[in-house]
C-alpha cells in the first residue's frame, strides 16, 4: 500500500518538473535569458561567503563551498539552457 503512495507523488513531482519546463518553453527569448541569469545570480552571494570563510583560515570548507556552488549552477543553468535553447 505504502510503495503505491509513494510512486504517486514521484509521478507528481515529476508532472510538476515537465510542467514547469513547458512553461519554460513558452517564454520568450529575452525572458529566457532572464531565467538563465537568475540561478547564477542566486549562487554568486556563496561564492563571496566562501571566500569569507576562506579568509578566516577556513581553506578546505571554503574550497568545498565553491566547488559546490559552482556544480550547482553549472547543473542548473544547463538544464535551463537545454530548455530554452530553442528560443536563443
């Protein structure tokens, strides 16, 4: 019973996720690139606080805190691009 609730909210969150990338799809272009720059500008502020933390001696964290934030916006910026590229 249980493993029956569970694929229906993955199925769900995944008709959520294909929701959202049609609705994507739809902007236009210059609100496309909007949407590519909004997730680089939302990890740039990690950046700044790692090298912060950095500076506090704390190299290893602030290394691991960078690679980090640079994967994610990587990830996240590709699979935005891979949506929208159409329309640029």
């Amino acid at each position: 019973m249980k493993t029956r609730n569970i694929g229906r909210t993955a199925s769900r969150g995944m008709t959520a996720l294909a929701s959202l990338r049609r609705r994507i799809q739809k902007l236009t272009p210059y609100f496309s690139l909007l949407i590519l720059a909004v997730p680089v500008l939302l990890v740039e502020p990690f950046k700044f606080v790692a090298v912060f933390v950095a500076g506090k001696g704390h190299w290893l964290t602030a290394t691991g805190m960078i690679i980090a934030a640079y994967v994610v916006s990587l990830v996240v910026v590709e699979r935005l691009f891979r949506a929208v590229k159409p329309k640029l």
